[in-house]
C-alpha cells in the first residue's frame, strides 16, 4: 500500500526515518540535514493517514515556531496539493465539525485531521 509520503523527493536518510513502521523514531542530525522538512512531511503524512485527527507541531519559542518550523510544514502541504486552513475555522463547504472555538494556532487539513 503507497503512503502518503512515499512520491516525495527525499535523502536516504530522510526516506529511512519517513519509513518507519515502530511506534516511536528520531532523526537526530547535524544542521542543514533536513530535519525540519523531514518532520513536515512526517506531519503531513500523518494528517493525511488519520482523518480527524489531533497533532502537535511544538517549537522552542512561537518565534522559531513561526519563523522556521510552520513555513517548510506549510510549503508541503502545497506542494503536495493538500487544503488546509489556519488561524481560523474550516470551510463550512468541507463540512468539518471541528475541536475549537478559536482557531488560533490550529491547522485543519480537509479531511478534518487538526494540529
């Protein structure tokens, strides 16, 4: 069965962790190895393999949160064509009932996963 990570273009390394079937996994690497798009498209994969389901992306401080972890996390999502809405509510169109009342810091995918 494909994933849905398995057509993107990533290191061997990247591709090892993105593999992984055991419940828990780290990739520890040096600066520029690719880690924080080596957990966006973890993130994604995971928003993609259980609809309506709740995650968390965490950072050190929202500055580094917004600054460097949300945009690689946000340019996978379009690369791969994916709707989401943030810092507000789904579509009402996408017929999601969602979790929150405000929608601050909340990602919702289309299929109704929330992180």
């Amino acid at each position: 069965m494909a994933t849905a990570t398995e057509h993107i273009e990533a290191s061997e390394k990247q591709a090892e962790f993105l593999s992984l079937t055991e419940p828990h996994g780290l990739f520890c690497a040096g600066v520029g190895s690719g880690k924080t798009k080596t957990g966006a498209i973890w993130a994604m994969g995971k928003g993609i393999e259980f609809p309506r389901g709740l995650g968390l992306i965490a950072a050190n401080t929202y500055l580094q949160l917004h600054k460097s972890t949300l945009p690689p996390f946000f340019r996978t999502l379009r690369e791969q064509g994916i709707a989401f809405a943030f810092n507000k509510a789904p579509m009402k169109k996408w017929g999601i009932k969602t979790r929150y009342q405000d929608h601050k810091n909340v990602i919702t995918l289309r299929n109704g996963a929330q992180i």
